[in-house]
C-alpha cells in the first residue's frame, strides 16, 4: 500500500471515530432530555459530589452550620430523628443545601424557620421546600411596613402549591421532643408578634424582625440570632434579668452555643452582650471575602474578651456541633 492510499485510509478511520463519537454525544443529549422529562430533576442532580457525614449516634443532637457563602443556613437533627431548617441561604446555595440533605438521607423536613425576609436567608428555601417537603414551616413576623421581596414571594408561591402546615412564629411558640428518653425543646423568644420601637414609634426592621430562637437539650443550650440587632438583643436580656424566662428554663445568661448575629456584623454584638451572654463557643455564617467586611473587627474584638471558642464558615466551611444527651458537646469542621 503506497503512502497515499496509506493517509487515504487513515482520514477515513478519523471520520469513522468522529462519527461514531458525535452520535454517542448525541445519544448522551437524547437520554438526558428524556431523564429530565420523565424523572424529577432533584433526583439526580443533587445526587452527586455529596459531603462525606458521620452517621449521627443514638440520643445525639447535631446543629449543622452550613457553609453557604455570605448567606445563612442552619440544620438541626433533633435526637428522635426529626429535622428543622432554619434559613435556606441565598439563590445560589441550592445545591448546597439539597447535597447535604441528600447525604443525610433526609427525605423530608419535619419543619422550616425563617428568620426574615431577607435574600441570603430565604434564597433557596423554594427550591429545597418544592423537592423535599416539610410538615411545618414558619414564617417571620411582618409589619405593615415590611416588604414582600422577590426571594420571598417565590418561596411563598411554592408554599401555596404545596400541601404544609404554615404558620407566622410567635413568642414561646415551641418544637418539643416525642422521645421522653431525650427531651429537647427549640423555642421562639422573639419577636413577640408585631413589634413597634416604643422610641421612634415606627416598626423594626427586616433584620431587627428576625425570629431568635432558643435550643436546650440535657445540660447544653444554643441561641439562634437570625440577623438581628444589639438593640434587640439587650431587650431579652432586660427581661431575662426581670425572670421573664425563668418559668420555661430558660437562663440567657450562660448560653453554650452562639449563632452570632448578622454574620458578624458590628450591630449585632456589644461587650456588655457577650458577658451577659457569657457563651462559650459561637459560630459565625459568613463569605470568604465579603464586601461587607464580616466578620466585624469590632465584633471580633468583643468576642476576643470572652473566654470562647469562635468557628467561622469563611475559614473552616460548614461547621458542626454534636451534644449528647448528657449535656456534653462538641464541634467538627469542614476543613
């Protein structure tokens, strides 16, 4: 065979294997549109690049801080098996949220809690409600000056199409344990309902609106904080010092686990806030570079005279803390 009949036969194997690889690629396309048509879309791609997570232990409580950018998104296991969401970060932590979930195997969510309205806290909830479900959400407290923001109303669209209990948080709303081997309690401490500024006479704002919430479990407790406010939090502290929790066991003023406030913000904490507080550990949700500069070098400060450990999402990716039931904890991170 002389060299051109040798290249001649070459060109033609070339074509073959390029013909032969552009209708595998299109058969590839074929079965992926058919995937899409005929299975749920959530069935498969979150299905892959899951986290690699420890199975929880029998009468273990694990709060899950999860790394979401400059967002905010919290999942607690509670040790009888069910699940609370709290914030769904903003519009891109979907998959985030969904893998985690999925490594989890959590199918469905018992319950979900937004803080507020804002983006980077309710961003995906509408994606992670519509594909995996919950029992109960709860809602913030709105005022007749809040806004309906984008992000939030799609979340609520999804909520009307959705068969789930639906209800606005009120003071001392709770989720209670149905395990009596290992009684926990996860209650509202704020807002109230409505709350106006006694002051200004005008309503609070999105952030100074978010639910706090309170977590006990054995001996240990954790505060959830949402976005709110120093200006907030010294009003729980006025009326825990007035015995306004003292009937429900609740004492704010030795917390074990801080969710810091507005992802380290410089509103959000004062010294005299983290000594009454006198938290031992506090995590803070926040975006590798931000432009908002959280965490705050103020707030940093405040936390740097307190006797606590601090676990940042921008440094250590999603961070989790376990409690036994005897009280006992610890934290693991992702890095």
């Amino acid at each position: 065979m002389s060299y051109r009949d040798r290249e001649a036969e070459q060109q033609k194997t070339l074509k073959k294997i390029k013909l032969i690889f552009l209708i595998c690629f299109a058969l590839l396309i074929l079965a992926l549109s058919a995937l899409s048509f005929f299975v749920p879309t959530s069935s498969w791609q979150y299905a892959f690049s899951l986290p690699k997570i420890e199975k929880r232990k029998d009468g273990e409580l694990r709060i899950h801080y999860l790394n979401v950018g400059q967002a905010d998104s919290t999942l607690i296991e509670f040790p009888d098996g069910k699940t609370l969401l709290i914030d769904g970060g903003d519009t891109h932590s979907d998959a985030t949220i969904m893998r985690y979930l999925n490594a989890l195997k959590i199918k469905k969510l018992d319950y979900v809690l937004l803080t507020h309205t804002d983006a980077d806290h309710c961003g995906s909830l509408d994606e992670v409600v519509k594909y995996k479900g919950a029992d109960r959400v709860l809602l913030p407290c709105m005022t007749e000056n809040s806004t309906y923001k984008t992000a939030y109303k799609e979340f609520l669209s999804v909520l009307g199409s959705e068969e789930i209990e639906v209800k606005t948080v009120k003071r001392f709303d709770q989720i209670t344990s149905s395990s009596a081997q290992y009684p926990y309690a996860f209650t509202i401490l704020f807002p109230h309902g409505v709350e106006y500024d006694e002051e200004t006479e005008s309503g609070f704002s999105s952030n100074e609106l978010s639910t706090i919430g309170y977590l006990s479990y054995g001996e240990a407790d954790a505060l959830f904080c949402g976005d709110t406010t120093a200006n907030v939090l010294q009003g729980l502290v006025k009326e825990d010092g007035l015995g306004a929790f003292k009937p429900r066991g609740i004492n704010l003023n030795s917390i074990d686990i801080m969710k810091v406030p507005h992802h380290g913000a410089k509103d959000g904490l004062t010294n005299e806030l983290v000594s009454y507080f006198n938290f031992r550990s506090a995590v803070i949700s926040c975006g590798v570079g931000n432009i908002y500069g959280h965490p705050h070098e103020d707030l940093l400060d405040h936390l740097s005279t307190a006797n606590c450990q601090v676990y940042r999402t921008d440094l250590q990716g999603t961070v989790v803390a376990t409690i036994s039931a005897n009280g006992s904890y610890k934290f693991t991170t992702e890095k």
